[in-house]
C-alpha cells in the first residue's frame, strides 16, 4: 500500500526501465502504418488445399514480422469461391478501404479521404516468368487505379539459403560447410531448375553463384519449360567432372506444373530436391517487397533488396 506522500516504506518501487543506448540496444519494433495498403499476395497455378496451405503459411511469416499488416491471397487461377481470383480480392479490397473511410465519416471522426493504392501486389515467384508476370499486371491494371505490383522476389541470398536447406534435407549436400562430416549422396555437381525461359535462366544464375559460393560444388541453371535443357546442363556438367548430380527447383512450387519436375530429373539421371516452398525466408523477402513499396526500412537484420 501507499502513504499520501509515496509508497509504503519496506515495499520495492518499480522504476521504468531505463531505455537501452549504444549500437547494441534492440531496435524499435516496426509496424505498419496506419491507413497503409493491403498486402496482396499473387498466386500463380491452379489452386489446391495443399497450395493454399503454402500461400498462407508464407502471409504467416510476413504478418509476424510486421505488427498490424493486412494481407490477403489473391489466385491467377481461382475460381472466386473456394480460391478467389485475383481480381476479385483486389476490388474487394479497394472496397473495403472506402467502406471505412465512409463509416469513420459517419462517426465523426477527423479523417483523411483514402489516397493512394489500396494494395500492394507481391508475385509468389522466386523469379521472372513473363507470361505469369503479364497476367498478374493486367489483373491489376483491370483493377484500376488501386494496387501496385512489385517486382518477383529473386535473386536474393537468402533463396540461395533456401536452396542449401533444402537439398541437405534431401541428403544433397552437407547442413553446414563449417562442419567437417561428409554426407555419402552429396551431390558435386547442382542444376538450378527454374520456369520462364531464358530470362528466369538468366536470374536463376545470380542465385546459383551464391549457391556454389556455399556447397563449393558448381551450380548451373537450366529451364524445366525448355525441352532439352536440363539434359544439356547435365552433359555438361558431367563432362566437367561432376558424377552425381542434384535437381534443386528454383522454384516455390505452385508455379511448377505437376510433373515436371520429375520427368526432368528422370530424363537427367539424378537426384532432385523439394521446391522452397514455404521457407521463412519467402514470407521474409515478400513483406521486404511489400515494405520497399512503401518506403518502409526494413529493421536492422532483415532481407534488404
């Protein structure tokens, strides 16, 4: 109990904690601004239970690392019920954001006429595919004046993370480099299986660089969409040397068409890996698009394009 002129003498006084200072004192959590558009999320393939489940999980990550976001998932290939199309999420969500505006009007509240886009578009693509990246942009542009898209998520070093991950869960490649065991099915030789064409190829490199960079081994990409082109990485690559080779999937997986991949690694004689999938750093690097959008900085130790 407390006296009219402090606390009762014997009790301990609660201080306010000091607020830590110097370059080691943990930074301000960031959340998102008031007002700030929605987070979309664009999903390209048909939809599934199972890639829905994905979509989610990497919305998941984005919202736990920024307090407050909105975000939604948005299909290329819904069907407006189940999975609702792109398009559809993005009136939606224009509507939503007038809605609000209106009630907070009728409430009396002092408030701003909505300016802006009401969302920011994220492609659920590792990296570039045209024709996907066409038909999300019309969705958008058939939206209105209402979104902005931004750009695929890669190349990044932390896909090339990713990669790594996912092949030492296949048994292709050691966790970790700094550790000196050897795993008896690693691969010396990585083809970079990408959708897209030469230019996803192209992208796929840049990631492929960082991934040789961490597996010491050489790393080639090759398109799973272009008949012949993971046999021709392949030959070559035995023919520099390498014996057993690994299929990684630059790929999040519902971009893949089924079966492809498969059929890729069969042709080629070798051993694939899982697609990234949904990775923390997926949900890292698409909330790093959404934030770069926005002009948000990203906190200290966040992926930064």
């Amino acid at each position: 109990m407390s006296s009219p002129t402090g606390p009762t003498p014997g009790l301990p006084v609660r201080m306010p904690r000091p607020r830590q200072s110097g370059r080691h004192r943990r930074p301000e959590p960031v959340a998102a601004p008031e007002g700030a558009p929605t987070l979309v999320l664009a999903v390209p393939g048909a939809p599934s239970a199972a890639i829905r489940s994905l979509a989610e999980e990497v919305v998941s990550i984005a919202r736990s690392e920024l307090p407050g976001l909105e975000a939604v998932i948005g299909y290329l290939d819904g069907d407006d019920t189940e999975y609702p199309t792109l398009g559809a999420v993005l009136t939606q969500v224009s509507a939503l954001r007038t809605e609000r505006y209106e009630i907070a009007v009728a409430a009396g509240r002092e408030v701003a006429a909505p300016e802006g886009p009401s969302a920011v578009v994220v492609p659920l693509l590792a990296g570039p595919d045209s024709a996907l990246t066409r038909r999300i942009r019309q969705s958008v542009m058939d939206a209105g004046n209402k979104a902005e898209l931004t750009d695929v998520l890669g190349p990044h070093p932390l896909l090339a993370e990713a990669l790594h991950v996912r092949l030492s869960e296949a048994g292709l490649a050691r966790a970790d480099r700094a550790r000196l065991f050897t795993v008896a099915t690693a691969a010396d030789g990585i083809i970079l299986a990408t959708v897209g064409g030469e230019e996803a190829v192209q992208a796929a490199g840049i990631t492929g660089m960082l991934l040789a960079a961490r597996l010491a081994v050489p790393v080639m990409a090759a398109a799973l969409d272009q008949e012949g082109s993971i046999s021709s990485i392949a030959e070559q690559l035995r023919g520099a040397g390498s014996e057993q080779l690994a299929l990684a999937p630059y790929l999040i997986g519902p971009e893949l068409p089924e079966g492809l991949l498969d059929a890729a690694a069969k042709e080629a004689g070798c051993a694939v890996a899982e697609p990234l999938g949904a990775y923390p750093a997926i949900g890292r690097l698409v909330l790093s698009q959404f934030m770069s959008a926005l002009g948000i900085a990203p906190q200290p130790g966040a992926p930064v394009h």
